[in-house]
C-alpha cells in the first residue's frame, strides 16, 4: 500500500501559506531510506523538492498543500526550516505511520489523522511605545529583530530619575509591559544593581501572543571619568 499524506502549512485562518520551507526527516531511532518518496502539489513535483536518503524538502504553496507518498511504516518529524516573513517559525510536529499507511499525530484530538496541518502564527510588529502613558516618537527608539525595544539615549536624557512604566503595544492588539530606572546621576549604580559603565540594562519579561518574548529597555550609561581613567 502506497501512503499518501496530505500536509497543509496554514496561517491560524486556516489558509495555505506561500513561502514555507518544510523538511521531513526520521525520528530517532529510526533510519528509512526516504529516496523513493515523491511530493506533489497540484498534481506536479512540489515547489524547492529535493530527496535524498535522509531528508525530503519542499517549499509551501498558497495554491495547494503538499501530498507526500510512499514514506515507509516509521515515525518521522516535520519541521519548518525557513518561515515566512511576518510569521512566526512553528513548532515541529512528530508523526507515526503504520503497516496500514494510517498516520498518527501524537496530541491531536484524536490522533489518527488524514491531513497533517501546521500553523504558523502571524509575528506581531510594534504598533506603539509608551513611557508613563505618553507616546514615545519612533525616533526615539528602536525595534530589534530579536523584538527587543531599545530606547535611544537622547530621549532618557529626557526622564526624571525614578521609576517609569513602559508599555509596548503589538500589531495584534496585545501588550506588553515593563519598568525602568533613571537614576539621579549617570555615573550612580542602577537600582537594579548591575553596575558597570556603558551599562545596557536589561529591564523585564513580557509574554506576546505569537510565544514568549524577551522585552528588553536597554539604556546606556556612561561614566566619562572611568573612561579617561582606562
């Protein structure tokens, strides 16, 4: 019996995604030689396929999902190789298939499976910055490709020592918060009590829709006598 897996790499919409590379590979403890295995869409060799022995590759289509026939009777992992722009890598998924040519997710509803779908979730950009609830000019920080804020110097000039809330809004309508302080002189400890000069001062924690991300305020303080005494 030659099996026949549907595989759809789809946005939380439920539509296909364009762009998606997609790698199959053997679990561990498993050595199939994947070379005979062939992946279509719409009916014609996938978009990037490449086989070997070891690994079997393509590159998602908005048009149609992948169907992927004659994996041997094994257990195999999927895995998104390369995410699209704006999306956020999804995880890998594990899958099991049987003598029958059944295939089987483990921790979906019911486990046995037609169609194995993944999701990728839509990477949120920062829509706004807020110190103490006033807006914070785009000019006055920057967004990392990590999703850190950074807050440029000429603009913590600007605050009065103490404690300042920083709210960080996303394009998919969540929050983030966080705190820093401004001590009293550039030159003084942080209250946080990491000390060094050229200090970047990592802040806070916050949890975004699309998974777990570090928020990082980073402000830099310099001590102009320590470094004349270097």
């Amino acid at each position: 019996m030659i099996c026949e897996i549907p595989i759809s790499k789809q946005d939380v919409g439920g539509a296909e995604i364009n762009g998606a590379v997609l790698t199959i590979t053997n679990a561990s403890g498993f050595n199939n030689d994947l070379s005979g295995v062939t992946v279509t869409q719409n009916g014609q060799p996938a978009s990037g396929l490449t086989v070997t022995s070891t690994a079997i590759s393509f590159t998602t289509v908005a048009s149609s999902s992948a169907i992927i026939s004659g994996l041997p009777v094994g257990t195999y992992v999927l895995t998104e190789t390369v995410v699209p722009i704006g999306y956020v890598v999804a995880e890998s998924i594990t899958f099991r298939v049987d003598t029958e040519g059944n295939v089987w997710v483990a921790g979906t509803p019911e486990e046995q499976v037609k169609e194995i779908i993944m999701i990728d979730k839509t990477d949120p950009s920062v829509s706004q910055v807020l110190v103490d609830g006033v807006e914070v000019s785009p000019e006055n920080y920057t967004v990392n490709p990590d999703k850190t804020i950074t807050l440029k110097d000429e603009y913590t000039k600007t605050l009065t020592a103490g404690t300042h809330k920083i709210t960080v809004k996303l394009s998919d309508g969540t929050t983030a918060e966080s705190t820093i302080t401004i001590t009293a002189s550039a030159s003084k400890v942080p209250a946080t009590g990491e000390s060094v000069r050229n200090l970047s001062l990592f802040i806070g924690l916050a949890m975004i829709a699309s998974g777990i991300a570090v928020l990082v305020i980073r402000r830099k303080y310099r001590n102009e006598e320590n470094k004349q005494s270097e």
